[in-house]
C-alpha cells in the first residue's frame, strides 16, 4: 500500500504557489528570450516611426584607408516590427553611397579565423582512459556655398531596401526637421550630440529602411551599404551611440597600408586585436580595396556603460606591422600508433623489470651449486 486516502489528497494552497511560481519563471524565461542583444550602431542611430520597433542584433563594419579616401561597409541584421526605419551617419565630407558586396564580410571572416593547433600531453587526464574513456579537450565633392538653408538635400537615390539622402545641416535641429517631415521622430537626445558634428561642418546620411515588397517588416539580415569620402584620417564615427541604454559591441575590420589602433578607448574597455596581418586581396576583397596587398587589422571592442563614450573612434598606424593570429589549441593524449605513450613506457618498463628478474632467477637455478669448505679439525695436543 502506498498510503491511504487522507495521504493522496493534495493539499491545494501550498500546491497552488508553486505552479504560480513556476508559470512565472516559464513567463520571465520568454520574456528573456524576446529582448535581443544589444550592438553598437556606432557609425549612426537607428529611428522606427512612432508604432513600431526596430532592434540592431547585430552591426558589421568594414573600414578602408588609402590615407586620402575612407570607405566604410556595414550590414546590418535587425528584428522588430517596423515596416521601415531611418538611420543617420555622421562624415567628415560629401559621401557617396552605393550597395556593397556581403561576400567581403565571410572573406575576412575566413582571414582571421584562429589557426588550430595540437597540444600533446603524456599523462592521462580525467577524460582519457583509464578513467572516463575520453580522447582529448576538447571622393568628396565641395560643400555648399555660404547662405545654403539649414536643410540642404545634395542627393538621393533608391538602393535596394534602402531610400538614401545626402544631407547638409547648420545648425543641431536640422536634421531633426527633415526626419520629422518623413514620418521619424528623433530620440532625446540626438540633436545635442549632432551638436559637435554640426560645428565640424560634417554632413550627414540619412538613410530610409523600406522593404520593396508591400507588407514586409524589417527582418533579418539587410543587404550592405558601402560610403566613400574624403578624410586625411581614419576615423569611424560613435558618439551617437552614447545614447544606447544597454551594453554595447563594437567589431571593426580595418584595411590600410599598416597595421591600426586607436587612440583611444572612448569610454569603453580596452581595444582587443583578434587579427593583424598582411593580405593578398582577391575577389571581393579585390573589389573594395582596388586590388594590391594591404593590411588588415580586426578589432574588437566593449562598451558596458555607453554613456561614457566621449567621442569618436581615430586610428592610427602602429610603430612596427607586427602580425597576429589567435591560435586555438586542442589537447590530445600522446600516442604512439594510436596506443598511449604512458602505456607503453609504463608497460615498456614493467616488462623490462620483470625480465630482469626472470633472467637473473633462471641464472641462479642454472650456476653449479658449490659444497661448502670441509670442515678441517685440529689434530690433538699431545
């Protein structure tokens, strides 16, 4: 008997507490799942119409510099519910833009993937036998002439998803008017850190996200826009992402003449280089830089408290080109023949102890046995 009556009936206070709790942590655990992680729109900021949402998942950038004309190609993947969205990028001169080719981005990719290599040991660890059973660890065009209005359309043009205006601004407000008369509301904010960029006399592209296809929302990975300007700096612009509320990632892929580093960090953690090295281009490498050897240098960076960003990011060459590759090292248990080292020198040893026994065993039953001295006694005292 497992009990009586009395003992299966469920007691429904307690009980109901905790499929309250449980259902709760089931709801926070969805909710979790729908808040998508949060990346720097360093070079802009991104603005949905006043009903909808629009998330960045996820910001790729490629930079290039000949020390004369910057080119900059991003791609963006979003999430959300916006049928169409705007997003703003600061240059230090007239741009033009154009779609780029995405196939650059799983080229360097395959650059600076981390090399492999194997890392022997001797002793067994606790995956190897004997004791789980495992195998080892796994370029410009002039600006506008004096007495222009505050708003000045130089361009525009239908690229893809993308409705692209070139625009001029002189004072902070400027852009917040053009937005407002396209359907965008600016966050708080934004204009104030237009500010420095206005009294720079940078100009601005204003981009419109907009499926072609009717209905559509904004999802997904979204085909790359690639400026050019002039700049006799390399400069990647991220004061507009102080205005972020969570957690910022930054990832860079520089080609130049020489290895680069910024000046500083900006507000965030430390630059870390996850690959420095020369690289002969070709295919669609060849294409964005024009063909000839050129260095390329991958940047990673955190910004826990965008907040502090204080500016934007300048970079510069370093001293020597010295190359780096991250190397990844996998453990394996050395063998020999695909038996294991130890055993065999274990082994190996064991059995030439043993022979040294035997041998010296057999060559005792095999020497002659040798009678002991006569024992001689002394002859009587007379």
């Amino acid at each position: 008997m497992r009990g009586n009556i009395q003992d299966r009936t469920p007691v429904r206070g307690p009980r109901r507490q905790r499929l309250l709790l449980v259902v709760l942590a089931l709801l926070a655990l969805q909710l979790g799942s729908l808040v998508s992680p949060a990346y720097a729109c360093g070079c802009g900021a991104m603005v949905p119409d006043k009903q909808s949402h629009v998330y960045v998942n996820r910001e790729t950038s490629v930079v290039g510099w000949d020390g004369r004309t910057e080119q900059i190609l991003m791609r963006f993947t979003v999430d959300g519910d916006a049928p169409k969205a705007a997003w703003i990028m600061p240059v230090p001169s007239r741009a033009t833009v154009e779609l780029g080719d995405s196939a650059l981005f799983d080229e360097l990719e395959t650059i600076i993937a981390p090399e492999h290599r194997t890392r022997h040991y001797f002793w067994p660890r606790g995956d190897d036998w004997p004791f789980l059973g495992g195998s080892g660890d796994s370029a410009g065009e002039p600006a506008p002439a004096a007495g222009a209005p505050a708003v000045g359309v130089v361009g525009r043009e239908r690229l893809g998803d993308f409705d692209v205006a070139r625009l001029t601004a002189t004072d902070p407000g400027a852009l917040r008017g053009w937005l407002e008369q396209n359907g965008f509301e600016l966050p708080d904010g934004l204009a104030r850190e237009l500010k420095p960029y206005v009294e720079q006399k940078w100009e601005y592209v204003a981009v419109r996200l907009a499926p072609e296809t009717a209905g559509s929302v904004l999802r997904g990975t979204l085909d790359p826009l690639r400026l050019r300007f002039a700049s006799d700096r390399l400069i990647y612009p991220m004061r507009l992402s102080r205005l972020a509320r969570t957690a910022q990632s930054l990832g860079l892929f520089v080609l130049a003449p020489h290895r680069m580093e910024p000046r500083g960090s900006i507000g965030g953690n430390a630059p870390e280089v996850t690959y420095a090295g020369k690289v002969e281009p070709n295919a669609a490498l060849s294409g964005f830089t024009g063909g000839g050897e050129t260095f390329l240098t991958a940047l990673d960076q955190e910004f826990p408290e965008p907040k502090r960003i204080d500016g934007d990011h300048e970079l510069r060459a370093t001293d020597k080109d010295t190359p780096f590759r991250r190397v990844v090292y996998e453990n394996q248990l050395l063998t020999v023949a695909g038996v294991p080292a130890w055993l065999l020198t274990v082994g190996g040893g064991l059995a030439v102890l043993v022979a040294v026994v035997l041998l010296r065993v057999r060559a005792r039953r095999r020497s002659p046995v040798v009678p002991p001295p006569a024992i001689q006694v002394p002859p009587p005292i007379a």
